[in-house]
C-alpha cells in the first residue's frame, strides 16, 4: 500500500459521520436524478415503443364475407405496401345492455355499440397486454380496451334481442396499441351472438411499408379497397387516432418532470459542491502536515479527490441501485398512464447519470483541493489552526478574509446587540463566519422549497381539475333511466313525478337533469354530443376555462377540443340543427371537458322542435351537508322505481394519469427534501465542528446543552425563513408556467380556478416548510454539539 493510498484511506476513516453524509448525499441526488431522467425517457415516445413491442397493426379491417371468399381475402396480404398481416378473426358489432350487477351505468342501460372480436391475447400482431383482471377461458366472458370499457371488471352485459338471451362477464382490461376492437371474446362465443340470418365479418390486421401519415394511411386503405372485391370492404380503422392520445398523454408528463429534473439537477450539483468542498476545506490543516512530509501538491490533490470519490463512488452505486428500485412501482404507475413505454431504467441512463455525478465530485473536490495544494506548508498550517473568523486577510485558501469583512463584523455586532438571549445570538451571528458556504446551502433549501411547493401546487391544481373533468358525473345522488331493461328506448319519462319525488325528499339542496340529444352542429368537422340541461349545474363542478356558462336558450358552452376542431372562439355563432330544423346559438364560454362537447339549455330544443325526453335522462343531485348519501339515495330509489328510474350514490372516478402524476411529483419531491436536509446536515456539522474549540470555551463559562441546542438550531433560522421567503415564489412561479404547459400538450386550457390554488393558508405552511426543512437537517449536529463534553472540546483543535 503507497502513502499516498493510506492517507486516503486514513482520511475516509477518520471523519466517519463527514464520509456518511457524502455517501447519503450522492446516493440520494444520484437517486433523484436517475428517477428524473428514467421518466423524461419514458415519456419520449412511448407508442413507438409499444407499437414496435407488440408488432402493432396501421390498418383494422373488416370484410364483409358474403362479398369475398376467403382466398380473396388471403389474397388482400399481398396489396401494394402491405408488409404484414394476421387474420381472420371472427368479429361481431353488436349493442347490449348493463346487466343487473352494474352500477355504472345503471342495469339496462343501453351500451354503446361495441365491436367484439374472438381470437387469442396473443398473436403474430396487435399483442393484447392485460391492464387488469384476466384473459377469456372460454364462452360468457369478455375483456375490453383499456378506456373503452362501458363496464367495470365483475359487470355483465346482456343481449335480450338474441337467442337465449347471452350474457357476457368482464373479466379483464386490455391494451391494444392499434385499438383493433373494443373487447375480445372466445373464439366459440361467437355463433351465439350472431343473429340469426347474419355472418360475422373477418378482421384482418394490416402492416405497411409506409404509413407514418393520415395521407399515407388513406393510400393504404384504397390500395385494400382496390384488393378486394367491390363492396367488400366494410370498415377500416386506423392506428392513428391511438397514436394521437398515447403521444398527447405521454407529452403532458414531459413539463412537470423537466421541472423536477432541472430542480434536483441543481440542487444535487450545490449540494455534492458544498459537501466535497467543506470536507477539503476543512482539512487545509492536515494538507499542511502532508506538505510538510513531502508529498508534492499534486499528490496532495489526487489525495483529497480520492477522499472525496471513495464515498461519492459508494453513494452513487447506491443511488443507482435505488433509482432502479424506485424505478418498479414509480414507472409502473407510468406505464398504466402511457398505456406503453418502459418499465424500467435504460442502461445508458444508469451509465450517464453516474458518470456525470463522479464528474462533479471530481470537480468539486480538485478546485479547493488545489488551492489548498498550492499554499505554503506554514500558510497551511495556520490557517488550518486558525478559526474562520479570525483568519488574517492575507492567508490564501479557505474563505479568508477580504474586503467585505467589515460588512460581516458590522453584522456580527448588530446581531449581538438584538435583545434575544446571548446563546441565540450567537446562533443567528454563525452563518456569517462562512457566508459563501451558508450562501450555497441556503440555495439548496430554496430549491427544495420551490420543488415542495411545487409538488403541493400540482397536487392540489390536479385535484381541482380533476374534479372539473368529472362534472356531471359527480354528485351526491343520480338517478338515471332505465334500471332493468324493461323500459324501452321510447319511453317517456315523466320527469315532473321525479322532480316532486326528488324536491320532496328530505336532505336535498339543488339539482339538475341532463339528457343527451339528436342535435347536430352544422359544419362540425368532429364528432359532438350536445347535452341539454334543465336547472342550474354550476354546483356540480363544471369549471370555465373562459367565458361564462350559458344563461339561456340563445347561449352554449363547448369544450377546448370544440373549439380547436372547429376554429371557433368563444363568442362566434354556431347553428344547431335536428330534422331540418336549425337554431343558432352564441358559444357564451369553453368549458372544462374531454371530448368535443357541447352544452346547451334544454330550452334550446325547443327551438328546433326536438323532443325533450330520451331514454339516458340523468338527475344529478346535491345533498345537504352530512346528508348519508346511501340512505338518501335508497330512499329515493324507492319513490322513483314505478317510474322506471333507478337512484344511486355517484361513484368516484379515479384518473390512472392523475395518480401517476402526483405519484412521481410526490416520490421526487421527497427525494429533493431530503437531499437538501443533507445539504444542511453537512454544512452545520461543518461548522460545529470548525468551532468546538469555541464551543468548548463555551461551555467552560456556563453555557447549557440547552443553549447550545438552541444556539446551533439558530444558525439555520435565518437561512431557512430567507429559504422559505425566495423558494416559495419560485415554486408558485414553476407552477403557473408547468400547469398551462401540462394543459396545452393535452390540447386543454387551465380554468383559473385550478391555477390559484395558493390561498395564505398554503402559502404560510410553505414558507415555514423552509425553516422546518432547515431546523431538520441541523437538529443532529446540535444533539451532537450538546452532548460534547467541555473537556473534549477544549483539546479539540
């Protein structure tokens, strides 16, 4: 073993709570940054990704079978462009209705169509991946798209229009990069929900030589429309539209973690900085002994970068590994919300992030560990003797001395003369003995306070815009039509029965009813469902982006998507139409919702002669405050069933891309609180532990553990109230540009409500979470400082 390799080793042993701080330190920024950058990847395309995995199909047919034999359809494989293809699967459109288990939608709820497919979850394209529940054993179950399911796992539905009357269970969620269908069935479950006189249609899965654009996508299509016999070809979708929203979801996560990336990217950089530094620095003394046994200054140097390494390198193997295990569960979330990506760490970004950290300590450590190399033996060797505050103006290393010592003495007076005990005031002086190393923690703690208050900002922004996109279907009680099937699509609902059935009972504080309608916009490039509403529904959550609500027949509010689809703003004339009949209406304001939306006064209807009931009435009720909303809703269900209705609590609807946000918004937030808690742990131990000769002296004269608790406690008030002070605007600041970013790449505007979320009863907390972040990090060199014995201290150069 060299000398030169002893002194490294002697050092990282000698100053054990020093060298754990480092390995905590690196391993946590290394963790942090891993998370970060391993989410950044895996929201960068992730449809690609999936697509590529699974062998995704561009183009879903479905042939009509009694227009073309199955060698013509065979034949439709060798089309121009076609690359690949796989089929035929047996495929059914069909329209059931909830079964009696459901409870949302209601049973006998008539579904929406739905297009079943019978093959196998795997294949040689479009490879299903289970999201929940199982896959198919057989007849009587079905497994849908993830996000098109009308029903719930455990839910039936049932087919009364056919022979023996089928009922289907769902057994599992799917994804489908191609979107190939809306749910899958066994193979042999087909016959029974053919009727009678009618075929299944045969799906087949194409892959093309070029499809990356709607132009090139439609060039395939006709060249299967040219394939096949005339009239063959019945339906075709592309892969596209999945495309669109997998890439629109996977963008909104990009703002809020480039937000979170660039906050601990810094602060792990001022953290390691402050760390390596104050551990070389606070060895000039021994560099001098080194010096004056003849190592060179560049031993010196590779000595206390090896120092420096040797517990980084730890760290940051831990990191690594940490940021892979955090990586399962935090990915896994992700990957639910991007329907695809990764699932894991890439290897370059376990190679990368450590290499660039290793970097920074190497940095870090050579600029002081140089410095200190190139004083004179007897140089070093007093300044390393002399206390921080006493070093003369002329000594080299270190923070000696300079011109703006006068400003820190008058400082120092100034706080000695604050009427506060003298152990506090001393506290209070301490940050200024090293201003340029206080000055570099304090900023670590702004920038953890900015990613606290960030990461409370989201959550609390998401939550509020989450429950605007559920308006409508939120509340304390619904009743809706019909229950059990009996009721027929043309029934008429005697809606004033329901609404003295509803004001009549005990517990009820405002309601609505909604229906959707047969009215059309004309010139509408989208699709758009027009729900008309009768009542007053601001209490149920609908949030404008801009504008305001409708006030009468004459008014609409339509969604963003609306909007953009059909370059419209808010304040345009549009015209509804329905039978012939047409009515204009002035869009009055954009509201918060999915889909292209559009919102209208059932007077409106009126207008243009359109009936005004239709079977998916829905009563939307707000109860009193501490109202039971099960009893309220049985109570109700009794008086409205003769009437064909059905009363139910509203469900909660949980949004897998909102839980995934404030998932990975939680889990890197914890991770920059604690790297800056380090930060601050390091610099007063520092500190404590330049001065214990002064402690020592201190206690001589009478001070108590008590104090001296207070005293070391004290030296990080100000920096934390300052931290709390600059860090909370910062975050407020990073929220109000990361939200709107977050909105826009979902094609969505952000109401203000969900924005000023910062009310004084957030903000006061916030700013205190500073100081509480700042008196954590120093609350075990103060233990350890009280627990010094004066005797020690005083020997203690």
């Amino acid at each position: 073993m060299t000398a030169l390799s002893k002194v490294v080793r002697a050092g990282v042993g000698r100053k054990r709570v020093q060298t754990l701080v480092m390995v905590l330190t690196t391993m946590m920024s290394v963790t942090a940054c891993i998370l970060a950058t391993g989410l950044l990847v895996a929201s960068q395309g992730p449809y690609q990704r999936s697509f590529a995995d699974r062998h995704g199909a561009h183009l879903n047919v479905l042939y009509d079978p009694a227009k073309a034999s199955p060698a013509q359809l065979a034949a439709t494989a060798h089309a121009p462009g076609v690359t690949a293809s796989a089929g035929p699967y047996p495929a059914l459109t069909v329209q059931a209705r909830a079964g009696q288990d459901s409870q949302f939608p209601p049973p006998g709820s008539l579904l929406p169509p739905l297009t079943l497919v019978g093959r196998a979850q795997d294949g040689p394209m479009d490879g299903l991946r289970l999201v929940m529940g199982r896959w198919v054993t057989g007849p009587g179950e079905v497994v849908f798209l993830d996000g098109h399911s009308p029903l719930a796992i455990g839910d039936r539905m049932q087919f009364p229009d056919l022979p023996g009357h089928p009922t289907l269970k769902v057994v599992g969620i799917a994804s489908s990069v191609s979107w190939s269908a809306d749910g899958w069935i066994a193979p042999e479950q087909v016959p029974a929900l053919t009727a009678p006189g009618t075929a299944p249609a045969q799906q087949y899965l194409y892959r093309f030589a070029h499809a990356g654009t709607d132009a090139e996508v439609d060039a395939d299509h006709a060249a299967l429309v040219a394939a096949a016999p005339p009239g063959a070809l019945t339906k075709a979708t592309s892969y596209r539209p999945a495309q669109a929203e997998a890439n629109k979801t996977a963008s909104t996560f990009v703002p809020f973690v480039t937000a979170f990336g660039v906050l601990g990217l810094a602060m792990s950089v001022l953290i390691i900085g402050v760390v390596v530094s104050g551990a070389v620095s606070a060895a000039t003394r021994r560099i001098g002994i080194l010096k004056s046994l003849g190592f060179t200054p560049a031993q010196v140097a590779r000595a206390y970068v090896g120092q420096a390494l040797i517990p980084a390198g730890i760290g940051t193997a831990l990191g690594v590994l940490g940021g892979n295990l955090l990586s399962v569960p935090v990915l896994g979330v992700a990957h639910k919300a991007l329907h695809g990506g990764l699932l894991g760490i890439p290897l370059w970004v376990d190679a990368v992030v450590p290499a660039a950290a290793l970097a920074a300590v190497t940095v870090t450590a050579l600029v002081p560990a140089l410095r200190a190399g190139r004083l004179r033996t007897v140089e070093a060797l007093a300044v390393g003797r002399t206390a921080p505050g006493a070093k003369r103006a002329g000594a080299r290393g270190g923070e000696a001395r300079t011109g703006g010592s006068g400003v820190v003495a008058a400082a120092q007076r100034l706080i000695g003369r604050l009427p506060v005990p003298r152990a506090l005031s001393l506290g209070l002086a301490s940050p200024f003995n090293r201003p340029a190393r206080s000055a570099t923690t304090a900023a670590a703690v702004v920038l953890g306070t900015a990613g606290v208050t960030l990461c409370v900002g989201l959550t609390l922004s998401l939550s509020s815009f989450q429950d605007g996109m559920t308006a409508g279907r939120s509340g304390g009680v619904v009743v809706e039509v019909p229950i059990d099937g009996s009721a027929k699509p043309t029934d008429q609902v005697d809606e004033a029965a329901v609404a003295k059935a509803i004001n009549s009972r005990p517990g009820t504080r405002a309601w609505y009813s909604s229906v959707p309608t047969p009215v059309t916009v004309a010139g509408n490039t989208a699709r758009s469902e027009v729900t008309a509403f009768s009542g007053d529904a601001s209490w149920n959550g609908f949030q404008m982006i801009s504008g305001h609500w409708f006030q009468g027949p004459g008014e609409a509010v339509v969604a963003s998507s609306f909007l953009h689809a059909n370059r419209m703003k808010v304040g345009d004339t549009m015209t509804l139409t329905d039978h012939g009949r047409s009515a204009s209406v002035r869009i009055s304001g954009e509201v918060l919702s999915t889909g292209d939306s559009v919102f209208v006064d059932r007077a409106a209807l009126t207008l243009l002669g359109s009936p005004t009931h239709g079977e998916a009435i829905g009563f939307h009720i707000d109860l009193v405050a501490g109202t039971d909303a099960k009893a309220y809703a049985d109570g109700l269900d009794a008086a409205v069933r003769p009437l064909g209705l059905s009363a139910e609590p509203s469900g909660t609807h949980l949004n897998i891309v909102v839980l995934a946000m404030n998932t990975l918004a939680g889990t890197l937030t914890l991770l920059l609180a604690v790297v800056a808690g380090l930060g601050v742990l390091n610099t007063v131990l520092l500190d404590t532990r330049e001065r214990v000769h002064d402690l020592g002296v201190l206690k001589a004269l009478g001070m108590s553990p008590r104090q001296t608790v207070g005293m070391v406690l004290t030296s990080v008030c100000g920096s934390g109230l300052v931290a709390g002070l600059i860090g909370v605007p910062i975050g407020i600041l990073v929220h109000h540009q990361v939200m709107p970013a977050m909105a826009k790449a979902a094609g969505l505007g952000v109401p203000e409500a969900d924005l000023s979320v910062f009310d004084p009863s957030v903000v006061g907390p916030l700013i205190l979470g500073g100081l509480v972040l700042a008196l954590l990090g120093a609350l075990l060199p103060a233990t350890w400082a009280a627990r010094t014995r004066t005797v020690t201290a005083l020997r203690t150069e």
